[in-house]
C-alpha cells in the first residue's frame, strides 16, 4: 500500500515489521511480525473500511446495532465472498458503494431494522438488491442459510455474540453455515449440525462437537485450539470480547485472508492467548477498544511470553517427598466470599458454627448477599463452599418478570440507567423492549455476558437516540424524565384521559398534536439545530415542532404513559403509528399540517380526519415483525 494512500485512509493501518530483540527472541522465534490495525471513528467506518480488504463486487448489508442480523449476514458473506457492510437508518454510503461498484446487494433484516433510506442509498449505484428478513432473528438466520445453501452448519445462541463471532473463522475454514438458535428452547433443523459452540448455559441442545469453556474467552480458545486441529491458522483477527460494535467487522478478515482464526481478547491477555498468537505472525486489530497492554503484545513491543528474573541460583534442597494439599479445616466450616460481578474471591472465611446471620456480617463492606438461606444451610463441615455475593449499588433481578417490568418501569416513568445489571441465570434479554425504545425514538441495547459461574448474568443496559446520526444528541436519564413530565402537560392539555375508550383518548391525543404543533417544513435543511426539531424524541416537547418522526415519537411516548400499546411503522418515506386500540390493531398517521396548508381554525371539531385503518387478520402478517416480540410485555401495560 502507498504512503499517500495510507494518509488518506479514514483508519489506522501500522505495519510493523520487527527484527526481534534477543529478549523475546524465544518467543516470536526470530521472525517478522505484520500488525494491521483497522479503525474507524465509530463501528459503521471500521466496518466500511475493513470491507476495503476483501476484492468482490457482491455486498451484505446488515444493522450495525443489531448483531444477530450481523451475524447472520455472516452466512452471506461467507458463501459469496462478499463484503460486509455494517450501517444504521441513517448512514449515507452510497458513495462506498459507488467505489466498489456492486453488481448485488442483500440486505439482512426487515424494513424496521434497516428502513426505506438504506434501499435509496443501495439504489443510487445498483438495482440489484435483495432483501433477506425473517419475522425475527431466527427465521432470518434460516433464510441466510437457504440462499447460501450450506448443508452442514456449526450452532450458537442467538440471544448473545461473542460464541457465534468466535466460530466464524472456524465456519469459514470448513464451509459451514452459523445457524443461531435460542439457546434455553429445544431446536428442529434439516441441516447437519457439526458443532455447538457455548456450554449448555448458552446452547442447552446437544448437536456434533461441543466446543465450550467457562466463558467467551475460554470458549474462544476452545473454538481456536480446533482450528489449529483441523489445518492451522495463518492470520488471527483480534478484537474485543466486551463490546460488539467493532467485533463484528472482523467477518471481513475471514473474506481478505484464508485461514484466519477470531481472538477475543479483555483488558488483558491471558498466558494461553499470548501462546496462541506467538507463532502466527499475520495480525490483525479490529477496532479502537483495545487496551495499550493487549496491543502492546499484539505488536511484539513487549515480550509473549516473558519469563521471571531467576535471580541468584540457590542449590537444590533435599526432595521433601509428596506435597500433600492443605485440607479445609477439621470441624469447620470454610467458604470463599465470591463476587459475581467480576467472578472474583474476596476472602475466605473459616467458622465453628454456621448460621445465615452470621454470614451475612462476614461479607465486606459494599457488597450483600446472594445466596439463600437455603444454599448457606447446605454448606457442608469439613469442605470448602462459596458464598455468592455482588456490590450493595448493583440491581439484581432473580426473574424474568421482575427484570421485564424494571425495563419497562424505566421507560415508562423515569427514564433507564445505563450500565450492568444482574439476573439470574434463567433471565434473557427481551427484544420487545428494543422494538419499544425505537418507537419512543431511543435505542436500547442489552448485552447478556455469563459471569463465570452458572447461577448468573450480567446484562448491559446502553441507550441512545434513534436519530443521534442526525441530532447529534446523547442519551440522558434527567433530560428523559423531563420530557415525560411535558408529555403529561400535553396529555392533560389535551383531555384523552378523560375519554372512555382506547381509540377515543388516542385519537384525541393526534388531534391536539395536530391542532397545536405545525409540522417542519424546512425539510432540506440539515443542520444539526434544525434536526432537532424535527426528528429527536424531544422535538415536539422542546421545540414545539416536528417532522413525521418526531409527532410519532411524541404520539407514543403519550401512548405509553396512558397504557396503551403503542409502535413505529415506516411506510414508504413516512411514519407512522400502529396502536392497539381496545384489542384492535390500528394504523394512525399522527403528523400535523404545514402552518401554510391550514386554511380554517383547527379545533377538535375542524381538524381534518388524518389516516386510522384497523387491520384485518390477513394484513396483520406484514406487522408480525413488530407485533409478535412485543406481545409478550403487553401485560405490562395493564
């Protein structure tokens, strides 16, 4: 690659060549390393730009915030030898796809996932596009497995990533398809499963070889300990197991290099990760998230493997015999206080006499108890037994209804903290939440992580704006709870809650809307300051005007405070609102009018009758994207 084209380049590409130093000469066994570092500003430039190391004019499109669609897309790419291209709602890219030239496109995921202006993008350079979409991630998955045709297929859990990534250059090596399941349910397939990637927490079905360990990391090197089985590795593509945002750019790589294993890699290496990269001197950082340490290793800047100062020799002593392993003490009771967020032991503790109570003041300031009276009972004299217990400020959640209604409480009343949150081994992520914070115009990641135990999880809480692209705007709990107060002034103002039925309080929330907020229409100016007052969540409520995508917002933030069940749509370049209204399932369009187009005083007699159709049985199918996640929280609602 040249030296001005390296200037130019959006991301970071070092290549180190490095004559080893005696020092670590043992280590790296004298040769060249090739470091490649492949980084863009956020997850949509890394993935454009790692997409620059594959040669095909074929693309996959996929949701950069969705990572079971990215996964899938996998399938495509891999079959195809396609470029994978992660972007959102927003992003304009048509001048990528221009540079590339595609003579196909396929897009993975529904309409509501990746919208109208990604097929505008795509259609700007080529008309050959085909959309692959299933009513949720799974039949999605399978649909990207019946285009590409694969037979033979390796399973991983849909609700999480880091397993599913972990296997793709594995899949890749053998021609095998990634075929995500929901891990807690039983599975039905035509194809032949050749391995189940997780332990029985992630995958409980057994199918081929399982390769596993006691978490991301060790189920990572289990994955890549059978690549080098099975034919060796030339190149690894190394990236963060904490975050999926960059690591899934690594599918690229698979394409660019055969023979290239995936590593996740924490804030620090393991002793087994640094043996894994020594003798493969093709390396590639996918993203900025790595630490200095880690990357320090990656670039051979400080030893693999470095061995302690021996100091002075002392002589050998006499062989002492067998060591015999230190027992728990006799007639006592001894238990480790383990910390669940981190998986760490705080101390040990060694008692005559056991009760609940006096456990409980065993445990180190900052931290209470999770394990129960029961559990504490069971431990057993003369052995070691460990005490669960977690920091006193973290939320934990022992049921899927209890986790359900926090999120649901969050968005409705106050607005969510972001950060982790522990649940029960048994608790899963909920996707209908995610449906819920898109039609309040926010984004709603959950990121499900085993704490190295097989009682719990920690899932990550992130929320962001859906039209942050645009507005610039970053998620805050305070400015959320704020504008709730506004939307109940505007409900109040209105009088919906006076009405009797569903249908009645909806459609009079539209017509104050629409009586009172004058629809934006400067819509070709995209200015940062005028975007928010047109697309944010805060539009109609801070700057009393709005474009579609803000009235629809705002009709639904109402909705939801009211009880009523309340989504998104998007019908051509337009939203709009699909609400169930007394158990009926009922398009309304919520935008208000142009101030020019109003000719007459708008009343709640005179404003003119906007769009509402209820949906029959047979139409009811193209809304099952949205419909059938979301109806397990509906009674929330209630």
């Amino acid at each position: 690659m040249k030296l001005k084209k390296l200037k130019k380049s959006l991301f970071t590409t070092l290549s180190v060549m490095m004559a080893v130093s005696a020092i670590g000469a043992t280590n790296v066994n004298a040769d060249t390393i090739n470091v490649v570092k492949i980084a863009g500003r956020d997850r949509v430039k890394t993935s454009i730009e790692s997409s620059k190391y594959v040669n095909s004019n074929i693309v996959v499109i996929a949701n950069a915030y969705n990572f079971a669609d990215s996964l899938s897309a996998f399938n495509l790419a891999s079959k195809f030898q396609a470029k994978l291209l992660l972007v959102d709602n927003t992003t304009r890219f048509a001048d990528d796809l221009k540079a590339i030239s595609p003579n196909k496109v396929y897009i993975v995921g529904g309409k509501n996932a990746l919208g109208v202006h990604v097929e505008t993008e795509i259609d700007k350079i080529t008309h050959n596009i085909q959309r692959v979409q299933g009513r949720d991630r799974y039949t999605t998955n399978a649909e990207t497995l019946r285009i590409a045709g694969f037979k033979n297929v390796g399973v991983a859990d849909g609700r999480n990533y880091p397993d599913a990534l972990s296997a793709s250059g594995l899949l890749k090596k053998h021609n095998m398809g990634l075929m995500l399941v929901n891990g807690s349910l039983p599975y039905k397939t035509d194809k032949t499963v050749k391995y189940t990637f997780g332990g029985r927490n992630s995958v409980n079905q057994n199918g081929g070889v399982r390769l596993e360990g006691r978490n991301r990391y060790l189920t990572n090197e289990a994955i890549n300990k059978e690549f080098n089985r099975v034919g060796g590795v030339s190149n690894v593509a190394i990236t963060t197991g904490e975050k999926f945002a960059d690591a899934l750019s690594s599918i690229n790589i698979l394409n660019a290099k055969a023979n290239t294993s995936i590593m996740l890699v924490g804030s620090s290496m393991s002793e087994s990760q640094k043996n894994y990269i020594k003798d493969i001197k093709s390396r590639f950082i996918i993203g900025g998230m790595l630490s200095t340490p880690v990357e320090n290793i990656i670039y051979g800047r400080t030893s693999v493997n470095p061995k302690p100062n021996p100091g002075p020799v002392t002589p050998p002593k006499p062989n002492p015999g067998p060591v015999t392993p230190p027992k728990p003490a006799e007639n006592k009771y001894t238990y480790i206080i383990k910390s669940v967020d981190n998986n760490s032991n705080l101390k040990t503790v060694v008692v005559d006499k056991l009760n609940y109570e006096s456990v409980e003041k065993s445990i180190p300031s900052g931290y209470s108890i999770l394990s129960t009276r029961e559990e504490v009972n069971a431990f057993r004299v003369n052995g070691t037994s460990v005490l669960y217990v977690k920091p006193s400020s973290m939320k934990y959640f022992a049921t899927q209804q209890d986790y359900d209604r926090y999120i649901f409480n969050g968005l409705k009343n106050e607005g969510l903290d972001t950060g982790k949150v522990l649940v029960d081994s048994a608790v899963n992520s909920n996707d209908a939440f995610k449906v819920l914070a898109r039609s309040l115009g926010f984004g709603l990641d959950q990121e499900v992580e085993n704490v190295g135990n097989n009682k719990y999880k920690t899932v990550e809480i992130i929320m962001g704006i859906t039209q942050s692209m645009k507005t610039k705007e970053v998620y805050n709990k305070e400015k959320y709870k704020s504008n709730l107060s506004k939307i109940d002034t505007m409900i109040n103002a209105s009088g919906a809650n006076e009405m009797k039925t569903e249908k009645e309080k909806a459609i009079r929330f539209a017509q104050y809307l629409k009586i009172n907020y004058f629809y934006n229409t400067d819509i070709n100016n995209f200015s940062v300051e005028n975007q928010l007052k047109s697309r944010s969540p805060y539009s109609i409520s801070d700057y009393g005007t709005a474009v579609c995508e803000g009235y629809t917002y705002t009709f639904n933030q109402a909705m939801l405070r009211m009880g009523i069940v309340s989504h998104e749509v998007h019908d051509s370049n337009h939203m709009q609102v699909l609400a169930n209204l007394d158990n009926k399932w009922t398009y309304l369009d919520v935008s208000g009018y142009a101030k020019e187009d109003v000719k007459i005083e708008l009343t709640y007699d005179t404003v003119p009758i906007f769009t509402q159709k209820t949906i029959s049985n047979n139409e009811i199918v193209g809304s099952r994207h949205i419909i059938t996640p979301t109806e397990k929280i509906n009674y929330l609602y209630k």
